[in-house]
C-alpha cells in the first residue's frame, strides 16, 4: 500500500533494473529505493540477480505485473 514500493513495481512491469536506474526513473533517493526493494523481497514480489557488480530487480511472478496494470487500466476509465 506503500506509493513508493507500488510506483517501483510499476516501473518493474517494464523491465528490470537496478537500484541506480530505479532512483532516475522515479525521482527518489537510492537510500529509499534500496530499502523499499528490501522490503519487496522479504515479501516475495520481486527477486534480484547480479550481473557483474550490478544487483538487477524484477517482478518475482508476472501475474503481479498483470493485476499492477489492469489496477491502472481501471482507474484511468
């Protein structure tokens, strides 16, 4: 029910990124962002994979995804 954790799975719909590119894109501090994912994890909605020293975060099941954007869809009618 967070914002901040909604607007970052909304944004994890796209693609996946890191804490760097999540803090870019939504305009808020990578402190916030790291913590806020941590948070996600340890609730299952995302997962985390390195790639080289860059730790990469996506939706942990895509029908999360799926119910983020048609909560979107709706609202937006």
């Amino acid at each position: 029910s967070d914002k901040t954790r909604l607007r970052i799975l909304a944004s994890l719909t796209i693609t996946d990124m890191c804490v760097s590119d999540i803090s870019m894109a939504l305009k808020i501090n990578q402190t916030t962002v790291s913590h806020q994912l941590r948070l996600l994890r340890n609730l299952g909605a995302v997962s985390a994979y390195r790639n080289g020293k860059i730790v990469y975060y996506s939706l942990k099941e895509e029908i999360l995804g799926d119910i983020l954007l048609k909560g979107i869809e709706f609202l937006s009618k």
